[in-house]
C-alpha cells in the first residue's frame, strides 16, 4: 500500500548521501519533494502542512548542522514525525475491571467489520481470552449467516438470536447478549453493528442507541484503508455522531496509496490500534506506528517477523535443526529443510516475510512476482526422493535424479537445482551456527578470512606475492635475474596464440572470416 510513498522518499534521501553539509537550498528541496511524496499518497493537506513544517524547522536545527552525517539524521528526523502522525505510541485494548470487556465495531458497510470481528476474536483467543461474536447487525442480507460462517472458523461461538435480513431489533440483541456472555462466563463481547452506503442520521442514530444499551469499554471505528481521503470525513463525522476510542484499518494489503492511515490519527486524535492486512483471519495485528514508520522508510519491520516465527514456529523442531547445524545432532538432511520451509509457510506469503527486511523495497517486482508455488514443487521434488536420498543426497547419482523428476513431474535440471541449492544452503547455515557470521566476508569474527587462521592463509599469500629478495650487488643481481629468465618457460609474445610473436594484419584476419556486413562495427 505504501510502495509509491516509499520509493519517493527513498529517491529524495538519495540526493541527500554523500554531502558532508545540507545548505537552506538542500533543505527546501527535501521539504518539497517530502511534500510531493506525501500528496501523491493521499495524504490529507493538513496533515502534510504539519509534517513538512516540523520536518523543515527541525533540519535547520543543531541536530542536523552539528551531525557527522546530515542525510542519516534528516532520515532519522523524518521516522520521528512518521511515527508521531501515525499516533506515537502503541495503543492497546483496556480491559473491563469486572468482566466481560465489552467491544463494539461501527463503520460504513464494506468496511469489513464482520469478517474483522472474526479476526479480532481470533486474536484476543490466541491472547487467552474467552470471546464471544454478537451479530447485531440486522439489516445487510446474511450478516448474521456470515458472522456464523466466520466465528465457526475462528472457533468463537456467536450470539446469533435474531435471524437478520431486516428481522429482529439489533439494540435489544446486544443488550441480551451482556447477560449471556455473563451466564456463560465469557470475558469479551464482540458486537457487530450494521453499517450504510453513506454516512446518514438513522444510522447514527442506531449505533449510538447500542452504544447506550451495552456501554462498551472500547468502540473501535472500522475503516476501509483503500478509499483516501474520503476516510477521514468518515471518521470524523462518526466521531461526532457516535465517538469511539480507536480506529482498525483493514485491507492494507491493498493497492491504493494509504494517505487514510496518515491521515486519520493525526486529524481526528484517535490512534490507530490494529490492522488488517489479508483475508485470512490470522492476517490481523495490533498496530505499532514504529514498525509501520520503518516499512515506509524501508527500514524493514524486524519485530514483527520476530513475533510471528515466536508463534509460528515449533521450539524443539528449531532446535533439533539448530544443533545439527551445529554438528552435535547428526547431520542436516533435506528431511530437516523440508520441514524448515513448511515451518516458514506459516508465517504466511513469502512475499510478505521478505518485504518486512530492511532494503527490499528496491528488489519490491521481483518480490510481488515471486510465485509461491515454487516451494510446492520443491516439497514434490524431495518426497519423490527415498528415506536414504534425503538422509545422505550425496548418493543421488544421474539415474536417481531421473526417476526422482519423473515422480515430481518435474525436470532433472530442477532436481540438480534443488540439490546444488540444498548444499550451498547447508553450507552457509552451518557458518552461521559455528562462527556465526557470512561465509566469504573477509576481516569479521567468525566469518571466512577472519580469527587466526584467516590471518594466517592471508599472511601466507602477502609472502607469496611479494617473491625473491633481490641482492644489494649490482653484479649478483644481474645474474640473479639472468639466471631466473633462462629457467623460466619460453612464453609466446601473443597471448592469443600467435607462436611466431609477430604482428597481425586484423582487418586481413577480418576480412577472411567472411563476417556479415552489419559485423564491422563491432571490430572498431
């Protein structure tokens, strides 16, 4: 969703590297092509007024004049104000002293409240919290059927006594489902309210009559991060019409430019609390305006791929792996890089895995054209393979690797991949594991070239390169030298092979190879 904005401020940081001092004319053109960058995405023109004028008064400051490196900290300057436009801080839920913790969902229809009441109750499970869904959006045809559909795959159970499509009275519904959370025991309650086309009184109204019945802990306004600037009139006029303490963006997974995401918490005071970013109901997270600052920047959101291999991946698995890696569990076999990409598919798209590293906004078309079934035909291609292939690949010779392809339905150039791949792989994983380093970087502990021994191969080859002492007797050293000449091999005077050391005619030579006539070009 950000990729405009991202590569358009990453053009006018460029300009910036290599200059020891920014001048007043270094600075304007900065704020002006942050400014263009910021309207382009759809940012609102308040908002970009602010943060350009914050941006410019803060470096003609001692903090950019006195800075060894100006460029970093214009960049450094520029991550603050993303994140403070973005709200700051992380907010999170409050949590009812007394349950059940009441949370009600309001937006325009299509926003996606009731699949992100799905998702919301999906998380706050995973949190160890016993929600439940209250579909008290009565109006839209199958709301209700649909809140069922989606609170049975999140496992969440759904308070569901009205059947809806204009039937049944959606305040008395969520009013009765406070008790029934407390009858049962339930500790959230996730009312799903109806939305409108547009924002109108009756709609209003119906959403401020719920907020009086169940008076809710939380109301969490539900906004589409694809319609622009459109967003924030929304949010402002349902802040004053119902108010609510947080926004949730969902389908940042979008194309459009995300100037809503930039706008809404600076304009309406409201921080932004959790996003959504997918269809699946685990494609939902609480917002940190840090790690969303740093994605913009192409900084990369570290912490977040962190929590999510936390959750993700098996502890003992990882470690089995790591101290094989290692050299004290056996070796690493294709049994054990097969069940390391089947433990990094869960952490989603790999796409969206390598988009939360620093720097892959510049490599961001081959990232959205990587086609994520390349790593089925590589699972296909090792359980075609025997026990004893993925236990020891050395022993995979020509015939195996043909009937391995011929199982796959793959091709044997794709089998030699794998296992040249699989090798180099292993390789550098246990460089990692045993010196904890890249391999072939010279000079840094733990990595080839480094320590010792890698001083020791490199002081070996100064000695080689520098060759014989030469004596200090004019006499010795010409018959030294006359000496080494006659041991040393006849060389032909051409290295392109001519044995008589003679000149060519090239243009003859040319000419006789009867070359094309368009070819003489290339012979200039």
């Amino acid at each position: 969703m950000f990729a405009t904005l991202s590569d358009r401020l990453a053009d006018t940081f460029k300009n910036l590297r290599g200059k020891g001092r920014l001048s007043e004319a270094d600075i304007d053109a900065t704020a002006r092509e942050i400014r263009i960058a910021l309207l382009e995405a759809d940012v609102a023109l308040p908002v970009v007024r602010q943060f350009v004028d914050a941006v410019k008064e803060r470096a003609r400051g001692e903090e950019v004049s006195g800075a060894l490196n100006p460029a970093q900290q214009v960049i450094k300057i520029v991550d603050e104000e993303l994140v403070a436009i973005l709200g700051g801080e992380t907010r999170r839920l409050r949590y009812a002293k007394t349950a059940p913790t009441v949370i009600m969902l309001a937006g325009l229809q299509g926003a996606g409240k009731t699949t992100l009441a799905a998702k919301l109750a999906l998380w706050l499970k995973e949190q160890g919290k016993q929600p439940v869904l209250v579909a008290a959006d009565l109006q839209r045809p199958n709301a209700v059927n649909q809140l069922q559909v989606n609170g049975e795959r999140a496992g969440v159970p759904v308070f569901a006594p009205e059947p809806g499509n204009g039937v049944g009275d959606p305040v008395e519904v969520a009013r009765s489902s406070i008790e029934e959370a407390r009858r049962k025991l339930y500790d959230v309650v996730i009312v799903d309210t109806a939305g409108r086309l547009g924002v109108d009184a009756d709609m209003m109204q119906q959403a401020a009559d719920i907020r009086d019945a169940v008076s809710p802990d939380e109301i969490l306004f539900v906004v589409d991060a694809m319609i622009g600037q459109d967003a924030v009139t929304t949010a402002q006029a349902f802040l004053d019409g119902v108010g609510y303490d947080g926004v949730v963006l969902t389908k940042l997974d979008g194309d459009a430019r995300g100037g809503a995401a930039l706008s809404i918490a600076s304009l309406t005071g409201k921080p932004v609390m959790f996003a959504s970013s997918g269809e699946k109901l685990s494609d939902f997270d609480v917002f940190h305006p840090d790690r969303m600052a740093s994605r913009i920047l192409d900084m990369g959101d570290v912490m977040t791929l962190i929590e999510q291999a936390e959750k993700s991946f098996d502890q003992e698995q990882a470690l089995k792996a790591a101290n094989k890696l290692s050299g004290q569990g056996g070796e690493f076999t294709l049994d054990d890089f097969l069940e390391q990409m089947q433990q990094v598919r869960k952490l989603g798209s790999m796409s969206k895995i390598m988009g939360m590293l620093p720097g892959m906004g510049q490599y961001r078309d081959q990232l959205e054209n990587f086609d994520e079934r390349e790593i089925d035909r590589l699972q296909a291609i090792i359980q075609s393979m025997t026990p004893a292939e993925r236990a020891n690949p050395k022993m995979i010779d020509g015939s195996r690797r043909a009937r391995i392809a011929r199982g796959s339905g793959r091709q044997v150039s794709d089998v030699n991949s794998l296992v040249d791949r699989f090798f180099e792989a292993r390789k550098m994983m246990m460089s990692f594991a045993k010196g904890g380093g890249m391999p072939g970087l010279p000079g840094m502990p733990g990595m080839a070239g480094g320590g010792k021994r890698g001083k020791a191969k490199q002081a070996a080859k100064n000695k080689q390169g520098k060759g014989r002492r030469v004596s200090g007797n004019p006499a010795k050293a010409a018959a030294a030298a006359q000496a080494s000449k006659d041991k040393a091999p006849a060389a032909s005077a051409n290295p392109f092979g001519n044995p008589d050391g003679e000149d060519l005619d090239y243009e003859k030579a040319a000419a006789a190879l009867d070359l094309p006539k368009d070819f003489s070009k290339f012979l200039k």
